[in-house]
C-alpha cells in the first residue's frame, strides 16, 4: 500500500474540515447580497381617502435608494397601486439584488416620501409602508412638479373644482370641491422629502 506524505494529509485535512466550517456572519450577508429579487410588493396608504378605507388606490412611481449613501438606485415609474393599497413590481431582469434599500414613494397628487430603510434578503419582498402615521400627503398638483404645495397647486385644483379631475379629486370620492381643497390647504407650503 502507498502512503501519502504527511504534508499533503495535512492539506487534506485541512480542506475537508474547512468545506464544514458553517459561515461567519459576513460571509452571510455576502450571499443575501447575491439574491436576485424577483417581485417587490409594496403596501402605502394616501391620505384621507372618502371612503376611507379600500379606497387606496393610486398611481406611484418608487425610487428605491441605498440605505448607507441615500442615492437613487433603482427606479419605477406609474405602478398602479390597488383599493388596498398594494403595488407590485415584477423584475424582469434580475437588476435588483438583495440590499438594504429605503423607498421614495411618489403618488399621483402627492408629495414625496421616504420610508425608513427595508433589507431585502428574499427573491419575493413585502414592505409594508403604512405603519405609523405614514400617509402620502395630497395636494401637489401643479402642472410642474415642485414637490411643494403653494398657490400654483391650489389654482390647478380651483380650476378643476366640479370636474370629476382625477388629480385634482384628492379624496377619490368622484368629484372635485372643497373636501378636497381643504386637503390642500391643511398641506400648503409643505415640502416633500428629499
Ligand atoms: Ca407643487
Ligand atoms: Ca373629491
């Protein structure tokens, strides 16, 4: 029978026993960093609504920025939420990978929000935006958005007043008066976030 030197049983050993050596902590958030996320949902309320549940419908564009530099890194533009509130984003092309992201919500006659920051770790996210007092604030609708409520806001809604406008009706009850202008006005010279 041949023998193997002792060097290389050594080097054996040490392979067969490292291939068992669980993952330290970093070498997990390394591998969740490679999960390719697949459908992001997401869950917002808009403020105010008559009725005022099941009526969260909106219209949202999402930026989702990197928690550690607040940059933009991905984006999605005019996602139809339903009556409960909820969106979703189907990633076709594995763009998104598992991260820590903070989501900027824009909705249709709304200022901008940031949430507070989601880890991503599952190829199927959930984040539920409606914790809190979290709702998107209603009211910007000028024909440039500013995301800032003033004058130029309340003169686009002034014009639409009995319209059935669906920017200018704030509360999604079917009609434009002065339920939803004092949405507005309550949100006057309110900046959204940055
Ligand atoms: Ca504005
Ligand atoms: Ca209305």
């Amino acid at each position: 029978m041949k023998y193997l030197p002792k060097n290389k049983v050594f080097l054996i050993i040490s392979i067969l026993m490292l291939s068992n050596t669980p993952l330290s902590h970093s070498q997990n958030i390394d591998i969740s960093a490679e999960v390719p996320i697949r459908q992001i949902q997401f869950k917002v309320f808009p403020e105010k609504r008559l009725p005022s549940i099941n009526n969260w419908s909106t219209i949202v564009d999402v930026e989702l920025r990197s928690c550690s530099t607040n940059q933009t890194v991905h984006r999605f533009q005019q996602i139809t939420t339903n009556n409960a509130g909820i969106g979703t984003i189907n990633v076709s092309n594995l763009s998104v990978r598992g991260d820590n992201y903070t989501a900027v919500i824009r909705g249709a006659s709304h200022l901008n929000k940031k949430f507070s920051c989601y880890h991503f770790n599952n190829q199927n996210v959930f984040m539920d935006l409606t914790t809190g007092n979290s709702t998107l604030l209603a009211g910007e609708i000028s024909n440039k958005y500013d995301n800032y409520i003033n004058a130029l806001d309340i003169s686009v809604l002034i014009k639409n007043f009995y319209s059935s406008d669906y920017y200018s009706d704030l509360n999604q009850d079917g009609k434009v008066n002065s339920l939803d202008s004092s949405i507005q006005l309550i949100n006057l010279y309110k900046n959204g976030d940055n």
